[in-house]
C-alpha cells in the first residue's frame, strides 16, 4: 500500500446563520468578523481522512485564504481529524478575486507536495465554482469535478462523477485536484478529544512574500474581476391557486403544456 497524503482546501466564511453585510464602498462581502469553516468543505476533510485511513498511512493538511490570521474554521476540521493547516493571511490579499485566490492556494498547496488535492464544487458565500479547477491548472494537475464517490486504487484515482443524467466512470493518475459534492460521505463530529487535539496542532501563516509571488498578481490590485451593483433578489410573485372541482388534473396538465414539460 502507498500512503496518501491529501491537501483540502478549506475557505473560512462569515456564519451564513448571521445576516451577512456588504462594504458600501467596494461592495465585497465583509469579512471582518469570526469566520467559520464552510460546511461544503466539511465533505473534502471527511473524504481526505478517510482516504488517508484505506491507503493505511499519510495524512491530511488543510490549505485556506483569510483574512485577520483567521484559524477558527481550521481548528474545526483539525479537530475532525486533519495533522496541520496552512493559511495565508496577509492584508495585500484585501480584493482578491477568484484567479488570484487560486494563484496564492496553488502556491501554498506546492509546497505541500500532495497526492491528491480535494476542494469543494463551489463555496457557499462566493459560489462561482471556479477555483479548484484554476488551481490544478496553475499547478499542471489533472482535474475531476463533482465527485459522489472517490477511490484510490493501485496508485490510481477511481471517481464517479455526477452529471445530470446519471454519473461518469473517471479514472486518472495521481497526483491529481478532485472537487467533490455534499453527500460523497457523511463529515463526522469533531470529538472532545478531536477538539482538544486541534488546539496543538501547527498552523503555518504564511505572507503573500513567503510564497514568492509578486504582490501586483494578488489583492485589489491583481484583480481582473469587480463587483460592478448589487441589486436584491425579486421577490416571487404570488402563485395561482386553483379550486379543484373535478377538473383540477386538466388544469395542471395545461399548465405544463405551457412550460413545454409536456
Ligand atoms: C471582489 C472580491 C473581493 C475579495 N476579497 C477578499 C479579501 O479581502 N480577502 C480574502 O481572503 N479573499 C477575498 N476574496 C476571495 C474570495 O473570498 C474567494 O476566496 C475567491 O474569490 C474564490 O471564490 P469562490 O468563493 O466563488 O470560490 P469557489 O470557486 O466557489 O470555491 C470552490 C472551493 O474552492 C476552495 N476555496 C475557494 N476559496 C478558498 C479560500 N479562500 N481558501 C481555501 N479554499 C478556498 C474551497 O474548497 C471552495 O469550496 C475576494 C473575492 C472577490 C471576488
């Protein structure tokens, strides 16, 4: 058996339970407060560790961008089980967008060495979906999106890959980035011991100058996306309401026509 050692890509967000703000000025998100580890990135740690568990030796490190030093969403998956985090913190990174995220996380997952990088489909406070797939692209990686089954099989990855009509059989070398779905596997509680645990455990804060990359490719500055408005959701318009008097099937069978389902 070889061991595996697995790098997840964990991003720490504001508490979705809290009513989220926007800076008025640049109309980012603000990021000022507690952060805590995004649920979808709780699949990637499970997944990482149980990886790490098969192949019978290796382990796990956690690689995450945020602002203000932020630990809080690392200690939770170091309490699920994970050997030590990287974060890159530095205020040069304020406005980042989505490439220069990837820029800096493919340099901190280099040095790592992994054999396989997971992250999540997308995140849920910037969902665009796009930042694994630029990572393994910056760092010459083979791809797999939308994971609902990893395995590693003879030094070689095995994925079932969701697609809207059913899944695709992927196989592919090692090292690679996978990006997997909620449901691959169910995230375990973190343990008192866990918890206890993860208070010990390194973290490693890096500066955008520890990882050798030139400040003009990061940050406000480096970025080629901007938040141009922000406008509030439509609220939907009031539903029809129909009174079943023995034809109710034929006005939903109508109804239907009319969407083109039919
Ligand atoms: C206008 C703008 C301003 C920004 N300002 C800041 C800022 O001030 N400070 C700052 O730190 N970031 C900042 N960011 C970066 C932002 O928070 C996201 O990390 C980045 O844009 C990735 O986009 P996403 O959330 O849509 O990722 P997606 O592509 O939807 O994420 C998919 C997966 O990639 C991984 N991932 C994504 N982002 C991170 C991360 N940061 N760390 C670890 N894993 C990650 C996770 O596994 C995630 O589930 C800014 C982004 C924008 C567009």
């Amino acid at each position: 058996m070889q061991a595996m050692n697995v790098v997840v890509c964990v991003k720490q967000i504001p508490d979705p339970a809290a009513p989220g703000a926007l800076d008025p000025g640049t109309k980012n998100l603000v990021r000022s407060g507690k952060l805590i580890l995004d649920d979808s990135d709780a699949y990637g740690v499970e997944m990482a560790l149980q990886l790490a568990d098969a192949a019978g030796g290796g382990d796990v490190t956690l690689v995450s961008m945020a602002p203000n030093g932020e630990v809080s969403g690392l200690r939770t998956a170091l309490a699920m089980g994970a050997a030590r985090a990287i974060l890159v913190s530095d205020d040069a990174l304020a406005g980042s967008d989505a490439l220069s995220t990837a820029k800096v996380l493919a340099a901190a997952i280099r040095r790592a060495e992994p054999d396989l990088v997971l992250a999540a489909t997308e995140s849920t406070d910037g969902y665009t979906g796009t930042t694994p797939v630029q990572i393994a692209e910056l760092l010459g990686l083979p791809s797999v999106t939308f994971a609902k089954k990893v395995e590693v099989a003879d030094g070689s990855l095995k994925v079932e890959r969701q697609t809207e009509a059913g899944y695709d059989e992927v196989e592919c070398p090692l090292p690679a980035l996978v990006t997997v779905t909620a449901g691959v596997v169910e995230p375990r509680y973190p343990s008192f011991k866990g918890i206890m645990a993860a208070k010990s455990k390194p973290v490693d804060t890096l500066t955008v100058a520890d990882l050798g990359l030139d400040g003009d490719q990061v940050g406000a500055g480096g970025a080629r996306q901007e938040v141009t408005d922000v406008v509030p959701a439509e609220s939907r318009a009031a539903g029809e309401l129909v009174v079943d008097e023995g034809e109710g099937h034929q006005r939903i069978i109508e109804f239907l026509e009319q969407l083109k389902v039919l």
